[in-house]
C-alpha cells in the first residue's frame, strides 16, 4: 500500500504562489494519482478547494494556475 502524501495540496499552493508551472502540474498529476482520479477531475477538486484557503492571494494563485493548467490542455 502506498502511503500518502498529505503535504501535496499544500505544495501545489506554494508552487501556484511561485508561478512554477511544472512544479504545479507535477503536483496536481501525484495528488490525482492518489485520490485514483483523472488530472481533469483533481484540478476541479482543487479550484473548489482554493475557495478554503485563508490568503486571497494564495487562493488567486491557485485559481489562476488551475486555469493556466487547464488552458495548456492537460
């Protein structure tokens, strides 16, 4: 059984701050592989999610990579 990675949402906020694209993507690909969800599916769960952190710019961050992500097609 694999173990999971509960610092992963928080690592996918950080890299959103960032602007670190592959950083994001690779994040967001581990958390869907977790959760057994397609990328599609865990970056919806994601743009809901950002809705619950306590820092608009964090939750910008995280709203605005989901649609970069989204709109390059993955």
């Amino acid at each position: 059984m694999e173990e999971v990675d509960f610092s992963l949402p928080s690592k996918f906020i950080d890299a959103s701050v960032d602007e670190d694209f592959d950083k994001a993507l690779k994040i967001a690909k581990l958390i869907a592989k977790q959760h057994h969800l397609t990328l599609t599916d865990e970056l919806e769960i994601l743009s809901n999610s950002a809705a619950m952190v306590s820092s608009i710019d964090e939750m910008t961050a995280v709203f605005s990579m989901v649609e970069d992500i989204r709109g390059r097609g993955y």
